[in-house]
C-alpha cells in the first residue's frame, strides 16, 4: 500500500493578527487562514512530497501604523487537495467534506488584530492537527475475493495498467480506469483490493478497502464461476457462497452499501465445466431463500443484492466484455436519469410550496 497514501495527517495554524496602535485607536489586521481546496489531479502522495513537514501555517496581519490605522490582513494559506476528501479531527470526527473541485473548507481560522476590545494586542489563530482521509469517487467499484480476475477485467474495459499476476493480493492499491464510448461518453471504474472474509472487522486490507467503496454510484461484483480459496487453512466456497460473503463484508461495513445499484460479472467462463457450473449458480440466483438452509448462518447476510444484470465474461478470451460495458452504461444512465427526475420533482414541489 505503499505507493498510494489514502490518509495524510497535517498541522494547520491560522495567522496571528497585527498589532494595534492604542494612541490613535488603529486596528491591527486579522491574521490569514487556512483553507483547504479540491482541485483534480492532486493526490495526497504529491502533498507529502512537496511539503514533507506536512505543516501549514497562514500569513500575520500587518501591524496598525500612522500610515495605515487599519492594518492589512494576513496572507491565506491555500492547500490542494484531491477530490473526495473528508477532513476529520484528531478524534476521529468528520468536520468537512470536498467532493468536487473547488469546493472549499476552512481548515485554520486566522486570529483577530489588535483593537480596543483586546487592549490592542493580537490574537492568535486557530490551530490544530488534521487527517485527510481519502475516498475514491467514481462511477463504478469492482467488488470481489482475490484472485477473481478485477484487475484483468479493468485492463479489458479501460485503457488502465494495473499490476496483474496469479496469486492472491494482486492489486494493492486502488486503480481508476475509464472506459470510453463511441459518442464520448466515459465511465470511471476503481479496482480495488480484494475483500477477505472478515474485512469488516479489519482483516486484511479490511476499513482502507471498503471506505473506498463508500463514494461509488455502483458496484460491480467479480465472482469466479469456479469458486474461490484464499488458502488451505480456508474453507473452500463456491461461487454462490462468494456472492453472499461478498454481501454480508459490505452489509457489515455500512448497511447502505447493499442499497447501491449492482451488477454481477461471473469470471472465468472459459474453463471446464464453466457452463454446468452456470446453470447451476442461476438457479441459486432465481431463488437464493432455497438454498440458504444448506449454508452456515455466520456467511448469510440480511438483505441479498439484487442485481440489475448477470454477465458471464472470460477476461482471458474477451467473452461478454462488450455486452458488460453496455450494461454498465445503460445502468449508469439510468441512475443518472432516475437523479435527474428526483431533482425535477423537489424543484417543482418547492415551486408549488412557494405558490
């Protein structure tokens, strides 16, 4: 996880205010303040890199003078950040939020100048340490067990590169690809490291995965039609069992996650007895309460995903990875109508309420 830094803890201070000038009543300016903005293209990588003491600290307001009885206020302190950001205390709590670019949060405020209400002496400013906690937003989240083929299939449907090998934590680290249309149409696709059971609890990659499914409009689960073995101490679980453990991980993280639209993508459709295997996990899927009985209670989650499509797909022969980007597209503009709709209503409901 070394490469991609999705947390960054920074000190921020507020500039001291200037000095009053108590024989004339002149007013010491306000010392500047520290405002973190979103902007694209930034990450929290090239923020420890440009500034390794990961302090900033905003200009001190210029003194009252003869010349100038109400002194200048200090110069702001503006950092980058990347989109998608929560901004928290030391205590964990959130206090900000910049999900697109320029949106702006007051991170420091600067002190108040000298005046009469002070006896003329400045103030100091706001000062305190923050954590940067990064979540990728984007369009579509690819969700599965190691090994399940999501970086093979990023590679297939983006122009992404992602490091792709057969063992199990391939993928590391997040990877954002887009996919492009004929009509110019893009969609951003996050791989993201693959889920173990328990990552709930934080096993594994456990919370710096699933905070990152968080911001994604959909998910994408990626499931071996052959099943799935972390390793010999782990059970071996078939591919409808994967399904559910998938869901119970997400639906134990944050319940809403299971509310995001899905679709399913079955793996692997080029080995032997992918077919059979099929026809079997379909009919699971049709009705998954007749099965349930057959499987430990602990893998069961509350609420079974329904997915809008069902894709079989072999990253290795391009099988369905055509019909698997028209599906995505199709649910993601339906999604964005379906907003768009929601919007329509609120806005003429305001009107009316108004009337």
């Amino acid at each position: 996880y070394s490469n991609f830094i999705d947390d960054l803890r920074v000190y921020v201070r507020g500039g001291t205010g200037g000095m009053g000038y108590p024989n004339l009543g002149g007013e010491g300016g306000r010392g500047g303040d520290v405002w973190f903005v979103a902007r694209e293209s930034t990450t929290l990588k090239s923020i420890r890199e440009k500034y390794p003491q990961k302090r900033f600290v905003a200009g001190t307001g210029a003194n009252s003078s003869v010349k100038a009885l109400k002194g200048e206020k200090g110069r702001d302190c503006e950092v980058h950040v990347p989109l998608g950001i929560s901004v928290l205390d030391d205590d964990g709590k959130q206090i900000g939020e910049l999900n697109a670019a320029g949106e702006r949060f007051l991170a420091a405020r600067g002190g108040l100048g000298g005046s009469l209400a002070t006896n003329f002496l400045p103030c100091k400013g706001q000062r305190r340490t923050v954590h940067l906690d990064l979540k990728l937003i984007a369009d579509v989240g690819l969700v599965g067990f190691p090994n399940a083929g999501k970086s093979s299939l990023l590679s297939k449907i983006s122009h992404a590169k992602p490091e792709i090998a057969n063992y199990a934590f391939t993928t590391t680290q997040p990877e954002l690809g887009k996919i492009m249309y004929k009509d110019y149409k893009q969609i951003s696709v996050a791989d993201l490291p693959g889920l173990i059971e328990g990552a709930h609890a934080n096993k594994g990659m456990g919370h710096k995965f699933l905070k990152h499914v968080e911001r994604t409009k959909q998910l994408l689960l990626v499931v071996d039609i052959s099943g799935f073995q972390l390793s010999f101490k782990t059970p071996f679980r078939t591919a409808f069992e994967t399904i559910l453990l998938l869901t119970k991980e997400l639906e134990l993280y944050k319940e809403e996650l299971v509310t995001k639209p899905a679709l399913l993508a079955i793996n692997k459709m080029d080995l032997p007895c992918a077919k059979e295997n099929l026809d079997k996990l379909m009919t699971q899927l049709e009705n998954p309460q007749d099965f349930l009985h057959l499987l430990e209670e602990e893998i069961i989650p509350a609420n079974t995903l329904e997915f809008r499509d069902v894709i079989p797909i072999s990253t290795y022969t391009g099988e369905g990875i055509e019909e698997l980007k028209t599906c995505l597209r199709k649910s993601i503009d339906e999604q964005a109508e379906q907003v768009n709709e929601e919007y329509r209503k609120k806005k003429l409901l305001l009107l009316q309420t108004s009337k």
